[in-house]
C-alpha cells in the first residue's frame, strides 16, 4: 500500500501534507483556542476576491504585480484588518461583519473572473484546491510559512495565551491586547494565503480548525496541543492519501472527510464528565 | 486611594443605572460590596477597572496595577492551559525579549503557587480543578501580577464551606499588601474582617458595619439583596 508514496505526485503530496501540517497545527490551535474558525473561513473565501480581481487585472496589464498571490495577501490582510476592527471596535456586529466579508469576497471573485476573457479555472484551484499538483515554489513558500509562525509563536506564545485566555484580565496586565490581536490575524491571514494554494479554501477550514481541535482533547497545554495539532494533521493528510490513491478519490476531500471522521469519532469517545 | 464622584451610567437604550453615586475605597482595606442580581455590582467594578465608561463623574485611583478574581462562571474550562502557565501569565509584564520568563519569575510564581497551595497540582489543566481550587488558581493568576488593588467578583460562591473558609483566610491574610473590593453574598462570614460595605442596588449606598451585623442577623436586609432599589 505504502509503494504509492514512491508516485512522485503522491511523495509531492505528503510533502505538501507535512509542510502544511506544521502551520495547521500551530495556527489551528490559535484558531480554536481564540474560536475564530470563522474568522479564518472568512478570511480564506475574502481572498477570492483579491485573486479574481488580479487575474482580470493581469489579463489586461500582464504584470508580475497582478501575479493572484500578490491579490490573495492584499485582500486577504485587508479582511484580517476589518475583522479585527470590527471586533474591537464593535463586537457586537462580529458575526455579521464576518459573513458580510466572507460574501464579498467571493461575490467580487466570481463577477471579476466571469468578465476576464478566455476559460479561468484559477480562481476553482483556489476554492479546491488540488494538493497532488503541489509545485516546488509552494514547497519552499510553505517552508518559508512554517519558519515564520515558529518563530512567531517562539516570541508571543505567552502574550498569545494571555489574550486567548482572558482579554479582560490580559488588558489589566497592561498587554497590548488590540495590537496583538491584529498580528494573530494577520499571521492568521498570511497562512490561509499560503496553505490555501496547496489545499484550497475548503480543506484549508478543516486543516485549521480539526486537528488542534483533536488535539485540545487530549493535551493539557498549548504546546503539547501544538505539537499534537501537527501531528494529528500530518496522520489525517496521510490516511486520506492512502485513502484517496486506493479508492482512486479526491485527495483534499478525502483528507477533509479523514478529519471530521476523527473528530466525531473522538467526541464519541471522549465525553467530558 | 480610589474615589467616585458624581457617577451617571446607563446601557444604551436603559434607564440610569447609577445617578450621582459615590464610592471611596480608602488603602489596605477590605471593602465589600453586596447587593442583588441586576443591582448593578458587576458593572460597578467594570467602571473601576475602565472597560466600561461613565456618562458622567470623575474616578480617581492611586492604585497602579489592578488584580481581577472574575465569577466562576465565567472561565473557560475548557481552556487548554496548565495551571502554571495560568499564573506565569499573570505576570506578564515580567516577560524576557525572548518571550520567555527568567528564573526569578519562576521562582515567583512557585512562591505563590506555594503561599496558595497549589505548586503540587502545579501540572494540572483548569477543568481538572475543584471548585476551591480554581477559586485560588485564579486568586495566583491576580497575585501574579503584584497588584495593589484586588477585585474579585463572588469568589465563594459555589464552593464548599471548607474551601470557602481557606479562600477567605487568604484573602485576610493579603490585607496588610494589598487593598481588596470583593462584591459577595457571604455576609455572616465576612462581617468581622470588613472594613466598610456597599449596598449597590441601582445605586451605592454605604452600609454601616454594625447595623448590618444586626440586621443581617434578623434578616432585614433579605428583601435588599434579592431586589434592586425601585422595583
């Protein structure tokens, strides 16, 4: 079973897995911890409109400024920065300034790819995804992410917990709990750009909120929550490729479908008393 | 010192919730403030600690830092964090550059850990706490942060009487360091150890001590600390 792994697609692909792993289980445990999975979904589906806008862009001007991952981090920040004004500024009108931003994006990704000329399938790779055709370019930006959110969550990972745990007493520690809070979302934004072009936006939800869930029920801190995140991430990505090259399924659904199966399964299992 | 003049606060869209009320916290006392549901306690201590803002008055505190005990209701069990880390994060201002804490700062929260009884349980996550102890984790989570000034919002409440008694002894025991507001039900309990009480019912009105011994023990003040003032 294991000789499928020597297929240079497949290999490409537990690499892609491994790499993407890492950033999951790091800022998925941030995701779950702070309950912003819909923050992130909305961040990941914003930033379809930033691609479709570039891809139209680049179809009128070709110019390395229009390249869809330059559009991706613009919008995708941008999502990140309104979210998070939103949340500190009025809290009440999260959710909806959440599914408002979520919509948008999309809507002005899809009205921009349908007036660009000629057949698109970028702006579908980006919803999909397709982790099988994951490039060397996305191998090293994927390594360029990990590096980055370890050595992010290396310097605040106590400035993190404090604002995850309790804003309120956080702020009386005189944290810089507003600020901090943007950095998360943009460290949050910059790896939905990242993983987002190996996974696409749907398993990208489950890489990030999954796993670090998982995880959470069976870890008593944040740091073994973080390694379980990645390693649960990385058994999930694996099952679902065995998985999806025997049955001869999509990848990103199987290992999405792999996922939710262990959550609920754990849930089962581990009832709280 | 903290003082409240002149206090005006309502919720948007609600009749005033304090008119022209006043409030003097005088240094190392132990103030209590009673009251019913609804009273308006919890929101008192938010104007304190400066989340919420008056419509008008004037607040003026000597205090520097401020430790925050929140009801227990309201602390995520679920939570995935050790109870060391939890008060390591109660001093966070002690941080190194490298977002780490030094060996001073450890010994610190071991200090604490020790003074509260907890360094043995030190490993354990919040939800596989007791009552009593999650009461005094969070007491080391405001003593973590060397506050001159100590909130706790019904911190014996749903716990049993042994803890309850362990908690009010430590909390004795910090009067000499630290000032402490505490919003409570328990009244027969505290009374000795009290150095002044408000009655916050859509309103401050200071409690004499005595009067409050006698009529708690006739059962006076019942009807006041289950309705609020007006209704």
């Amino acid at each position: 079973m294991l000789d499928i792994f020597s297929n240079p697609f497949v290999a490409m692909a537990a690499i892609a897995s491994l790499l993407s792993s890492i950033a999951s289980g790091i800022m998925g445990t941030y995701v779950v911890i702070k309950r912003i999975v819909f923050i992130a979904g909305s961040i990941s589906h914003a930033l379809l409109g930033g691609i479709g806008v570039c891809i139209y862009l680049y179809s009128l001007y070709p110019s390395p400024i229009f390249y869809p991952l330059n559009g991706a981090l613009v919008s995708s920040l941008l999502a990140a920065g309104v979210i998070g004004w939103v949340y500190l500024k009025h809290k009440d009108r999260e959710d909806t300034a959440i599914a408002a931003i979520w919509t948008i994006g999309m809507s002005v990704g899809i009205i921009f790819a349908s007036i660009t000329p000629g057949y698109n399938v970028e702006l579908m790779n980006y919803l999909f995804g397709n982790i099988l055709w994951a490039s060397i370019r996305e191998i090293k930006l994927l390594i360029c992410l990990d590096v980055l959110l370890l050595l992010a969550v290396f310097r605040y990972r106590y400035l993190f917990l404090a604002i995850s745990y309790n804003e309120k007493q956080a702020r009386l520690n005189h944290v810089p709990v507003d600020r901090l809070y943007l950095i998360l979302l943009a460290l949050v934004a910059v790896t939905v750009v990242i993983l987002i072009q190996a996974v696409g936006a749907i398993l990208l939800i489950a890489f990030l909120c999954l796993p670090a869930a998982v995880a959470g029920k069976c870890t008593k801190s944040i740091d073994q929550m973080m390694a379980a995140g990645v390693g649960f991430c990385t058994l999930f990505s694996f099952i679902g490729i065995l998985l999806s090259a025997t049955w001869n399924i999509p990848l990103g659904a199987t290992i999405a479908l792999v996922c939710s199966t262990f959550y609920f399964i754990l849930l089962l299992i581990k009832k709280e008393p | 010192m903290l003082e409240i003049e002149n206090l005006d606060f309502n919720y948007l869209g609600s009749a005033p919730l304090f008119e022209n009320a006043k409030l003097c916290i005088r240094p190392n006392t132990f103030s209590i403030i009673i009251g019913p549901n609804g009273g308006g306690k919890t929101t008192l201590l938010n104007i304190i600690m400066g989340f919420l803002k008056p419509s008008k008055g004037t607040i003026r505190s000597s205090f520097k830092q401020i430790g925050y005990v929140p009801q227990a209701h309201k602390i995520d069990l679920e939570f995935p964090i050790r109870l060391i880390d939890h008060v390591r994060i109660g001093c966070i201002q002690k941080l190194t550059w490298w977002g780490g804490f030094d060996k001073k700062t450890d010994l610190f929260v071991q200090q604490i850990l020790e003074k509260l009884d907890l360094w043995s349980i030190k490993d354990l996550r919040l939800k596989e706490l007791s009552g009593g102890q999650l009461q005094r984790a969070q007491i080391a989570h405001a003593l973590a942060s060397n506050p001159d000034l100590l909130i706790l919002d019904e911190p014996t409440s749903n716990i049993d009487p042994k803890a309850k008694k362990q908690i009010l002894e430590i909390l004795h025991s910090l009067k000499e360091t630290v000032t402490i507001l505490m919003v409570t039900h328990d009244l027969e309990t505290l009374l000795p150890e009290t150095d002044q009480v408000f009655l916050v019912s859509n309103a401050i009105e200071p409690v004499d001590k005595k009067t409050l011994c006698v009529h708690t023990a006739m059962g006076l003040y019942e009807h006041r600390l289950i309705q609020p003032r007006g209704e």
